[in-house]
C-alpha cells in the first residue's frame, strides 16, 4: 500500500478466534465494534469458531447487523493457530487486527496500534507486560523455549508477544502464502519480517471461564514451533554424537594403554552395562527427533487442507423489530 497512512481511512477488519466463549463473545465483539466505530467508518468483525462444543456459533450467526460480524464457522476444533489462519483468509480490510474473544485483549489498545500504523509500521505487536504473575512453569518454560528459539536462528521472534496483533495487507497477503500445515503463528509473523514494533500492555482477566492452554497444549504449542522453525535439535544430535565418539575414541586408546603397559585386567560388568544403556538411551532419544521431523514432513506431504470450513454466515439484514 503506497496510500499516505497519516490521511486514509483505511479499512480495518478485527479476526477473532472463539473456541467455547459463548459467554464472552457478545461482549467482545460490542466492546471492538464501539471502539472500531470511532476509528473509521469502514471495519467489520470476523469471528471463527473453531468447532465450540456450546453456543458460539449460534451466538455469533445472529448479532445484529450493525455489528458488521461474520461468522465463520469450523467443522471441528483445528486451534487458534488456524482459527486465526483462516481469519487471516476471510479478513478484507487494508489492516487485520487479531483479539482474543475472552476479552482479555483491551479494545482501547486498537488506536495505539493504528498511531504506529500512521507513523509507517506495517506489523504491530502487543507485549505482555504480567509475566511476574505467571507460574514457574509458564515462566521457565517460555525462557527455554525462547532459549532454543533464537540460538543462532535468523529469525528473532519477540518475547511475550502473542497474537494480538495488527497487520498491515502487505503482512497478512505475506502470511496467506505460507502453506504450511503445521502452523505456528508466533514464528511465521516473524519469519515474514517488515517493519514491525512491540507496544506494552497488560492483559484483563480472563471474562469467563479458564484458559483452554493446558500445560500439555502449551508444550505441543512450543514444540510445533521449534520443530517447525528451527533445526537446532537436529544439530544437538550431532554434535552430542560427535563428543560421545570422541570420548569413546579416547577411552578405547586409554584401554589398549592399559593393557600394554600395566596388564590390568578388564574392568567388570557394571561398566560396560552403563555404558551400553547411557548409549543406547541417546541413540533412542535421537531417532525420538528425527522421527518428529519425519512426522512434520508427512503431514506436508499429504497435502491435506489446513482446516475445514462448514458454515459462512455474513451479518444478518437490520430487523426493525430489533430496537
Ligand atoms: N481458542 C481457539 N481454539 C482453541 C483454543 C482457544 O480458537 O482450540 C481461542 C479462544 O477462544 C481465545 C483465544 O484462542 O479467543 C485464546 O485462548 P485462551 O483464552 O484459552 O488462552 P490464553 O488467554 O491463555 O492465551
Ligand atoms: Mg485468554
């Protein structure tokens, strides 16, 4: 877009992923739609259920229609990873922006964003500014993770940030090239670069219910994406296999040395046995990775779709019965 952004007007469509926020999804999208209506006069809502088990869809199909929200609805539960890829799919507006449907990501943070859009930015990202009171395990599982990320990787992705985020057209046309079905948003919006910037901010509290990131869901999450944006582990393997071949080297010479000149005998069993299972232990947790990447490669060579679309419903005709 070569439109000066300091004078347009631009379009701006707000995705939402929505798994199981009946209870929430009203609010949110009222909360967005004010706040998007003082902004510009051309926006619209895109809310995906991604296959919720309560009322969302239902919800979400029958909101008036000057709440301009479709809905687009899944056929199963896919994720977030895809209910915001297929946002980013059915999203027309010259800038996406992507919230939470729990209403933990502040409307009010939408005109920050915009200012760094005018100012030239084409990515605009929100960081988290809670972490303290987050729990050990989410704390140091995110410090590894970020560890493991960014040894010696061109890419850097930015901490503590999430999905909340604005996207200039450039970025997300960017994003819908990237064919990948084992998605991992955080690295693809870094790995399609421009000009991006991070804008603190502190999360709301969750409006209803709990967070649906298990533990579990949340490590499957960082190992999609390291699996996916790095090859750090396969280099481990090798370089693990290159010191523990050294070593036997060594040790096999100090063997020979023994044995020419102090006669020693052969040390026991329980040597042998430890080491025999310390080997074999590595040489299994080493097939364990190759065999995730080979898991990856399959499931791009199947070429299956990324996720399934049962329903589009685009807002509702105004009802005068409606006040
Ligand atoms: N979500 C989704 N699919 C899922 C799980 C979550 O679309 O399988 C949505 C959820 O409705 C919410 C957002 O992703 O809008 C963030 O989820 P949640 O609030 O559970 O996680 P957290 O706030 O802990 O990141
Ligand atoms: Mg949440």
């Amino acid at each position: 877009m070569t439109t000066d952004r300091s004078q347009s007007n631009p379009h701006i469509s707000v995705i939402i992923p929505a798994y199981n926020e009946a209870a929430a999804i009203t609010s949110t999208v009222e909360n967005i739609a004010n706040q998007l209506a003082t902004l510009s006069p051309h926006w619209d809502i895109v809310v995906i259920d991604d296959g919720s088990r309560d009322q969302t869809a239902d919800i979400v199909r029958v909101l008036p229609a000057y709440l301009r929200t479709t809905l687009v609805r899944f056929s199963r539960n896919f994720g977030k990873e895809y209910a915001i890829s297929a946002g980013l799919e059915y999203a027309s507006g010259d800038i996406v922006i992507c919230m939470d449907a729990d209403g933990q990501h502040s409307s009010a943070l939408i005109n920050d964003m915009l200012d760094k859009w005018r100012e030239g930015y084409d990515m605009v990202y929100a960081v988290r500014q809670d972490r303290k009171v987050e729990s050990h395990f989410k704390l140091w599982g995110s410090r590894v993770f970020y560890g493991i990320m960014t040894l010696g990787e061109r890419i850097s992705i930015p901490r503590d940030a999430g999905d909340f985020r604005l996207m200039n057209r450039n970025v997300v046309d960017a994003l819908r090239k990237l064919p990948e079905r084992n998605r991992f948003m955080k690295g693809m919006y870094a790995w399609v670069g421009y000009k991006s910037i991070g804008i603190p901010y502190t999360p709301l509290p969750r409006s209803h219910g709990v967070s649906t990131f298990s533990r579990l869901k949340l490590m499957q999450l960082a190992w999609t994406g390291i699996t996916s944006f790095s090859v750090i582990p396969l280099r481990l393997a090798s370089a693990v296999g290159g010191l523990l071949a050294l070593l036997a080297f060594v040790y096999g010479i100090w063997v020979i040395l023994e044995k020419m000149f102090f006669h020693e005998s052969i040390p026991g069993w329980p040597t042998v046995v430890a080491s025999l299972m310390f080997f074999s232990g590595v040489q299994l947790l080493f097939i364990g990775i190759l065999g995730e990447y080979i898991a990856r490669i399959y499931d791009e060579v199947k070429g299956r779709p990324t996720y399934i679309v049962a329903e589009v419903a685009i807002p509702q005709p105004e009802e005068p019965s409606q006040a």
